[in-house]
C-alpha cells in the first residue's frame, strides 16, 4: 500500500516520460518511450505530433501497470514539456504542420529581420526573450507565413506540443505562462500576449494563440477514451504545469535566488527563481514568468553532454575495446577514467566546444569548435578532461552573466545526465569556486511536474517545501589548489573567444 501517489509527464525532444511519487518525493515507477526528429534538409528539427501522442498514452500506461497490485489510484498528474515548441493547427484543432522544435533553425533569416526591422530591445525587456533568434516561435511564424503561405492561411491557432496533447485530451486550448513565455510573444509584466508583437511584428490577433493560465491550472473531464487507454480515472486533476527548465528547478528545490540550477544533459542551462524579472540590457539572459509572482531567469548553452558523445561516436569502436578489456561498463565511465589522469587545465590545451553554434551568452550561431594549444605531449587523456573542462568554462559564463544581475547564489544545484561524472563534478566546484550539491531526485524534471500537481491540489502549500526525497545526495566543494589554476586557464578561453570572434 502506497502513501497518496503523484504523476508527472515529461513531453521532451527525443522522448516522453511518466513517473510517479509520493508526497515524500520518493520515485514509486517510471517509464520511457524515444521518438525520432524529422531532419530531412538543413536545418530541420521537427516531431511527428501524432507519435508524440501516442507514445505518451503507452508511457502513462506502461508506468501505472508498474505499480502492480490493485493501488493505483492517482492523486493529480502535472505536465512537463519541452521549451520553444511550434505547430499551426485547423479550427478542429488538426496538425497542419510536425512540431517545429527549439533545435529548428530554418527561420535565420525571419530572426534577422526582427533584428532590422522592430524595436528587439522594447521586445526583449516586454517578453524576457531575446526575439531575434531562431529558437524562438515569434521568427517561425513568420518563416511559416513567407514559406508556407497556403498552410499559415488555413491556420487556427498557432501552438504548443503541450496544448496539442491537452486539446486532444480536453478539446481546450491553453497554455501555461512559462510555455506562452518560451514563444518569444508573451508579456511576462503583463502576463498577456504582447500588443507590440501582435499589432506590428505578426499582424495577428491574440485569439491565433490559446488562453494563458497559471502553472497550477486544473483540467478535468479527460476524454473517455484516451483515459481508459492510459488506465487513468477520466476525472483524475491535471495540473498544465510549466516547461521542463522551470520544472527542474522546481525539482531541485530551487525556490529563490540563493540557490541556482545547473543542468547539463545533451545541452546545458544555468537557472535562479527570482521574484520581480530580471531583464539584462545586453541581453545574455532570458526572463520566463513561471507564476504571476515568479519567474526564472538563466542561459542556455547548445553543447554540453554532446560534445563528449561527438568524442565517443568518433572513435566508438576503439572506446568499446578498451572499456571492455578494462573492465569498464560504459564509454563515459571511461570518459572520467582518463579525465583523472590529466592536471586541471589540461596542460595547456583549451576546447572551445561550439560543436553546434551557441547560445547563451553571446548568441553565436556562427561559433565552431576550436582546439588551441595542442602539443606531442597532449592525448586523448587530454583532449576529453579539456572537453568536460570546455563546456564547464561556458556554464561558468553563463552564471557570471546571471550573476551580474542578482550575486545573491550561494549554493548550486546540479542535474542531469552529467551528475553520474563525479570529475566532471569536481571540475564544475573548481572552475566556479561554488559548493555543487547533487539533486537527490534525477528526473527533476518529470518530479518538477509531480510536484506541480501536488501543489495545484492542494497536497503541498505552494512552491516552498523540501520534500524528503529532495535532500542532495552529495555535495562536491571545490578545491583551493584547484580553482586559482582554473581562474586562469578560463581566462584563456575567454581572450581565445574574443580573438577568435571579435568580441570587445
């Protein structure tokens, strides 16, 4: 017999998960399902709605049939989702087009021209976006109305993955503040669709976009059919929720601006809760309204975790043999072997790790990878500490630029995929001089949903309680030998940025 049991869904770019807690946050069941992205020209980056969908039907029910027995009752179920998602439906709330993700950067040149053409800088300080770039839906849009002019004609409404799962679920269209925020449209002040953007730069009304609600939002009534596929009560409560970034921080605790997030999985982010936005003339950072007394302010880099997996697809065979003659379960477990066996800064050698261009800070989509200083005496020892060493440098730059704004951090809170590097760990203390501490619950995410739920029923008095569950497994403090080499090695990466692009 289970204590009261909580759902959260995580609607990601590459697959969709389904877990279940407890009030104590401890994880009960969890399930898995991947879906590829369409890439079929340069650019590309788009979902099929309709296999998003259906893999999270089989997620949900694949994750109660977990529990066994005959307790299965769900208390409430919260909903998490990718960021900077796109798609133009039909008045029947049909797909008229595949979800065009953040990662789809075909609208360049729509971006371009909001740079050119509109007042960015009012629009960034409105919305908490820096709108001339392509991740955001504001430049999609118009890259629908120049390239599919017939498909933008036929469209109802311009959405989210979230509300088209919801709709098919509810037959309403709604959206949370956050996901609304993330579309680059959305007045984070006033918490309405923004006048400049709809009037000027859209030439749209705000009824082509669904009705904006708090994360907290209760739907019911679920559809009869899709509930009894799922296994779930039709009346159970499903709160929206917020974007998978707010939601890991809501997973970690990270309820203030004296603590903040570092997550670094495919990617990487650095994130603070704060109570009032907190906007950055140079824009750098970006501003999302989670509640109408909360928002989270952070960066995002494109290359963390991928940058490791671009070294091991290289030479994956080669990987495989040794780990597998060493006795070693895994290539990235190999990864940290070899990472420990090099001095902090890598004797020398500095990898920018623009693998895929950049975001946060500097908004380079133009960045390359970049190998400097490379000597006989440097192996591939080397070459993978000054990987883990690179992207760290460039979370580094991101915390500086959040930090300018609010120097309230005293601790980080780490997530991800990378947490299970206990090097990668330590570089991270060293390069930042910060205690890291290890969330204890690693889907923060999907629990950040859960958690959602909870709170949206009642069940939790609002986003402030450490639940058991969430205490850090560890912390990893820095090392002072460590961290004035560390203090100039980045200063290295810095001017080797700067000359390299011409950055003042």
């Amino acid at each position: 017999m289970h204590s009261k049991l909580f759902m959260g869904i995580d609607i990601g770019t590459s697959s969709v998960r389904a877990a279940i807690f407890d009030l104590d946050g401890k994880q009960i069941s969890i399930s898995q399902n991947e879906y590829p992205m369409i890439c079929t020209e340069q650019g590309m980056g788009e979902l099929d709605p309709e296999v998003v969908f259906g893999n999270l039907i089989q997620v949900v029910k694949n994750c109660i049939e977990k529990l066994g027995g005959t307790d299965k009752k769900i208390e409430a179920i919260g909903i998490s989702t990718q960021m900077h998602s796109f798609m133009a439906v039909d008045k029947n709330g049909r797909p008229l087009t595949n979800v065009i993700t953040w990662a789809d950067s075909r609208p360049v040149s729509q971006a371009e021209q909001i740079e050119k053409i509109f007042d960015y800088k009012m629009m960034y300080y409105n919305t908490g976006c820096r709108v001339q770039h392509p991740m955001y839906p504001l430049s999609k849009i118009l890259w629908l109305k120049e390239t599919k002019p017939d498909v933008y004609k036929n469209a109802y409404k311009f959405i989210t993955i979230k509300e088209y799962v919801l709709f098919k679920l509810y037959g309403h269209f709604v959206v949370d503040f956050t996901d609304a925020s993330a579309t680059g449209c959305f007045n984070i002040h006033s918490f309405e669709w923004d006048k400049y953007i709809l009037e000027n730069v859209l030439e749209i009304d705000k009824s082509m976009f669904g009705e904006p609600v708090e994360c907290t939002f209760i739907l019911k009534n679920m559809n009869r059919d899709y509930a009894k596929a799922m296994d779930l009560d039709p009346d159970t409560p499903v709160a929206i929720g917020s974007g998978d970034g707010i939601l890991a921080n809501v997973g970690c605790g990270v309820f203030d601006d004296t603590s903040m997030t570092s997550t670094v999985g495919t990617s990487g982010a650095m994130r603070i809760s704060v109570n009032a936005p907190l906007l950055d003339p140079s824009q750098k950072t970006w501003c999302y309204c989670f509640t109408r007394n909360t928002w989270v302010a952070g960066g995002a880099i494109n290359n963390g975790g991928i940058v490791l997996r671009w070294i091991r697809d290289s030479f994956r065979k080669q990987f495989e043999r040794e780990a597998e003659e060493a006795g070693i379960k895994s290539i990235y477990a190999l990864f940290d072997k070899y990472a420990e066996k090099v001095s902090p800064g890598s004797d020398g050698l500095i990898f920018l790790p623009f693998l895929t261009g950049e975001r946060s800070p500097n908004w380079n989509a133009n960045a390359q990878g970049t190998l400097h200083g490379l000597q006989l005496l440097h192996t591939r020892e080397h070459l993978v500490r000054s990987a883990m060493e690179g992207v760290m440098y460039r979370m580094f730059s991101v915390y500086e630029a959040i930090t300018r704004l609010n120097n309230n951090v005293r601790q980080i809170k780490a997530n991800g995929g990378y947490i299970k590097s206990d090097i990668w760990l330590k570089i991270q203390a060293d390069i930042f001089n910060k205690e890291i501490a290890v969330a204890g619950i690693g889907e923060a995410a999907v629990f950040g949903a859960a958690y959602t739920a909870m709170v949206a029923v009642g069940a939790i008095n609002g986003f402030n309680k450490i639940l058991p569950e969430m205490q850090p497994l560890k912390v990893v403090k820095p090392n002072p030998e460590n961290v004035e080499v560390y203090r100039n090695a980045y200063n290295r990466f810095k001017d080797l940025y700067c000359r390299i692009y011409d950055v003042k």
